[in-house]
C-alpha cells in the first residue's frame, strides 16, 4: 500500500505522492502511523522513467507488480538475479 497526495493508502505505486524531501515524507509518515490500522511504515526510493513511477529496489519492484516472476541482471555481470 502507498499513500496519495491526500494521505489516503492506495493500491497502486503509480497513485502513490512522490514527496520531495525524505524530511517531508517522515513527517507524514509519523502522522498516519496509526497502530489499529498500519502494521509498520517504511519510505521507498522511487524513479521517474519517462511519466512512469518505478521502484529503484527490486524488492520494491516485486511489491509494485504484484506476484510473478522478475529477472533483474547482475551488476557485475556475473549472473542474473530470478525472483519467483
């Protein structure tokens, strides 16, 4: 779950606000840590591919999508990494 530019959560990474300054977005995120609701809060790095909002970490990747299987390549280029 995400949270929209109105604090609401949403489903969708592609709904999600985009806050500009992790002081604003741990602010925020401190006023809707509400314990009867949120199991826990945690901030995710996110990048603009063209109008697209994408996860810069594959384990936030795998969230966004959904379940099914991601080959993300190695940076050594020594193997590829397949999450299933």
């Amino acid at each position: 779950m995400y949270l929209d530019e109105n604090h609401a959560w949403v489903e969708a990474l592609a709904s999600a606000y985009l806050f500009q300054s992790l002081e604003e977005a741990s602010a925020v995120a401190v006023k809707v840590n509400d314990p009867a609701q949120v199991i826990g809060i945690e901030l995710v790095g996110v990048a603009l591919q063209a109008t697209q909002t994408v996860a810069r970490h594959y384990r936030e990747a795998i969230r966004a999508n959904g379940p099914g299987e991601y080959v993300f390549p190695s940076l050594t280029g020594e193997a590829d990494v397949s999450v299933q």
